[in-house]
C-alpha cells in the first residue's frame, strides 16, 4: 500500500515575493484612503445645507416695549431658526448632511442666486429688519393704535445670473436713485428703468452696507422695454406711537415676523391669546397683515417638535410639507393675521378685541 504523495513545496522565492507585496498593497491602500480622506476635508462642493436650529420664545429678551402696560402670560409664542451653512461645505459635511433625515441639501444656485454669501447675509438683515417694523405695524393697528406711514426704501432681493446687473449690483443693496432721480419704492425703479431704452447705460446709485455707490448698468431689453435684470421690493418704514423694540441678535430674515406679531399683540393685551400653550409660528407678514411662506419648514417642524411646542401655526402655502414632519404636533395653517388669532382662539386663546388695554377710541 503505497503513501499519499506529499504536495510538492512551495520555492522559497515565491514565498519571499509574497511577503514583500501583501505589505506594498497595504501601504498604497492606506495612502489612497489617506489621501481621499485629505480630500474630502480639502474638496468644498457648491451646495447650501439647512440644517435644525432653535425654537426661541418671544419674551421680554427679545421684544421689550415702553411707554404702555404689558401683560405677563404663562403661555409662550416661539419662533423658528433654521441654521443655513455659510460657505460651500466640504465632502464630510456634503456626505453626513445627505444622510440626515433632518438636514436638506440644496444646490447653492437655487438659494443663492448668483449672490455671495456676503451679499446674502446683507440681504437677510435688512428683511429682519423690515419684517420686525411690518409686524410691529400690523399688531399695533390689530390693536387700535394709530401708525404713520414714514417712507419706502427699494431693497434689491434677487438678480438674473448672467443679466445685466450680474457682478454689478448686489441683492441688499438699497436703490436710491437711477439717473440721478431719487427713487423710492420698487415700482419707481420700475418705471424709471422701463422709461429708457433698451441697450442705454443706466446710472444706478444704491447704499450697500454704510456706503452709497453709483454703479452704471447697460440695459437689456425684454420685449419693447428695457430691463436691467433685478428684483426689487418695498421696504416700508413707519412711526409707531410707543417705543418697541426687537433684538434677535444675528438671526436674520424675514421668517418670525407672525411669532413677532403674535407675541406683541400678547404683550399688549390683558388676555393670553395662546391660551398658556407653547405655540410656536412661523411666516413672513406684510403691512396688510397677510402671511407669506418662508422655507426650511422641515426643520422648522423639528425644531418646534424637539422644543415641545402643543401647535406650530404656518403659511396655508407650506401646511402639506409641515404636515408631513409633524407627526403629533397640530399644524395650523394661515394666510393672515386674523386667521392666526382666530385659530388660537379655538385652542383656548383669549379674544384680542376684549383684552386689548387699549380700543380704537383711546388709541393715539
């Protein structure tokens, strides 16, 4: 009976060469995931993400008023933030923020425009800015006071990349006049640009932060009339018969302007019109007391859910995406001022008319 035949042994070279190539191939493994992982913290990507911020309760921090009684509540109204980045994220943050079922990640052309972050930044401060006045406004005359009308500004909100006023203007800037003509309201700088030709060298003077700068513009033309290829709305200021002011230290834009409205109108009236509820908001309002939509209303819903707000009121616009997020949380959709107080009232809130210090009789 014979044996098994042994396998023949393996040369010695080829083991040798073995040994010496498994480490050569980890190495060049590990300087290749060195490197992308260099990469990835070096590589910036063009892309905007918006992530959760913070439900801030409108209280004697934020709006203080003299001058009149103010009334303590135990109920609250909040206002939303939504932390946007400020300069293109790099690959880490773009791969981790994808992944969130939180953060949204938005092409930066689509939120930005053709604008810099910089410019943006200006931009959001003045529309903080214009939405604390209009809900002053609003509230105030909700309650009888007389407010005057003091003046319009022209804000530029967006530009056509690639038009006429591209790398010339700025959203933020403030047009003050075109061709020497001193404009103030969007429907001036409107008529005075469609009232040129088309292809004319348009002088556009404009105050861009503290400065005021004149900056000439070739026209376009859409149709038979001129266009310089902007998107201007009218600031409107005004003069209030008490002292009110607003500190929201560095959150701009023009999102908690009905949180801002809701809670002066609170402020000001015996009654607690959130029915000492958590009730969060969000919305632009207008002088004419309707209420606009915002955006980021996913993480605002998050936000207000993570905070335990009991109702989140926001733009009828954007009620099917929040309701989306909502889960328990009740969303109560509006398109005006009275249609928010109207929805508190049947969550228990107090009727403004009755509580308020101050009918339209006394008001001065």
């Amino acid at each position: 009976m014979s044996s098994p035949s042994e396998p023949p042994a393996e040369p010695a070279p080829t083991r040798r060469r073995r040994r010496r190539v498994l480490p050569l191939v980890a190495s060049l493994l590990g300087g290749l995931l060195a490197a992308a992982a260099v990469a990835a913290a070096v590589i910036h990507v063009p892309y905007v993400i918006e992530s959760p911020g913070s439900a801030t309760p409108v209280d004697t921090r934020v709006v203080s008023v003299a001058g009149v009684p103010t009334f303590r509540h135990a109920g609250r109204v909040f206002y939303l933030t939504v932390r946007v980045s400020t300069s293109d994220p790099n690959l880490y943050r773009y791969l981790f923020a994808s992944l969130s079922s939180s953060d949204s990640v938005v092409g930066k052309k689509d939120v930005l425009g053709c604008a810099s972050y910089a410019a943006d930044a200006r931009l959001n401060t003045l529309l903080m800015r214009d939405s604390q006045d209009a809900a002053t406004e609003v509230a105030l005359r909700r309650l009888g006071y007389r407010v005057t009308h003091a003046g319009d500004e022209a804000l530029i909100i967006d530009l056509a990349c690639g038009g006429p006023s591209d790398h010339r203007l700025q959203v933020g800037d403030v047009v003050t006049a075109v061709d020497g003509r001193p404009v103030s309201s969007a429907g001036d700088v409107q008529r005075a640009v469609k009232a040129r030709p088309a292809h004319a060298v348009v002088a556009v003077t404009v105050r861009r932060g503290d400065q005021t700068v004149t900056v000439s513009v070739r026209s376009g033309r859409a149709g038979s009339t001129a266009f310089l290829g902007i998107v201007t709305q009218t600031l409107s200021m005004w003069r209030f018969p008490i002292d009110v002011k607003i500190d929201t230290q560095q959150v701009g834009g023009p999102s908690a302007g009905l949180a801002f409205t809701l809670a002066l109108i609170n402020d000001l009236s015996s009654g607690d019109v959130t029915g000492g509820r958590r009730v969060a908001a969000t919305g632009a309002i207008f002088a004419d007391g309707t209420v606009g939509p915002v955006g980021g209303i996913t993480q605002k819903v998050i936000t207000a859910k993570r905070d335990h707000a009991t109702a989140l009121l926001v733009p009828s616009a954007e009620a099917k995406d929040a309701r989306a997020q909502a889960g328990g949380l009740q969303i109560v959709p509006v398109r005006t001022i009275d249609e928010a107080l109207t929805a508190l009232r049947r969550l228990g809130g107090a009727d403004v008319t009755a509580g308020s210090p101050l009918g339209p009789s006394a008001a001065q």
